[in-house]
C-alpha cells in the first residue's frame, strides 16, 4: 500500500499540479501517458538509478543459465 501512496503522491506533485485537465478523459490519457513514461523512461533511485525497463532486462540477463561450460559440437 506504501508504494501505491508513494507512486500517487509522484503523480500529482509531479504531473496532476502542473498540466491543466480538460475533462475525465483528458485526465485519463494524462495518467496514462505519466504511466508510461514513470516505468519506462524514468530512473529510480531503488533501482540504482535504471529505468524499470532496464532494471527488468539486466534482471532477466542475469538470470539466463550459463552455458560457457558446455563443450559446443
């Protein structure tokens, strides 16, 4: 629940305050497009300073199995 209160909190303060809303659909796309970018572009100082994107690759990268020790035919 924290992190919904903390990603919220980011939100507003960053975006909600700032752009002037038209109407609910307006609002909408504004959220959405915020979304987008906070988990795609946005670094994160809990990441080490990746974007989400990158921290879920260089997770992924690291999870690959080694197979540097197979002898290759």
């Amino acid at each position: 629940n924290g992190s919904r209160e903390r990603g919220f909190g980011t939100l507003k303060y960053e975006h909600l305050f700032v752009h002037e809303i038209d109407d609910a659909l307006d609002l909408s796309a504004q959220i959405r497009a915020w979304r987008v970018e906070y988990n795609t572009v946005r670094r994160h100082s809990a990441l080490g300073y990746l974007t989400p994107a990158d921290y879920a690759r260089h997770c992924t990268h690291e999870m690959e199995p080694d197979d540097s020790h197979r002898d290759r035919t």
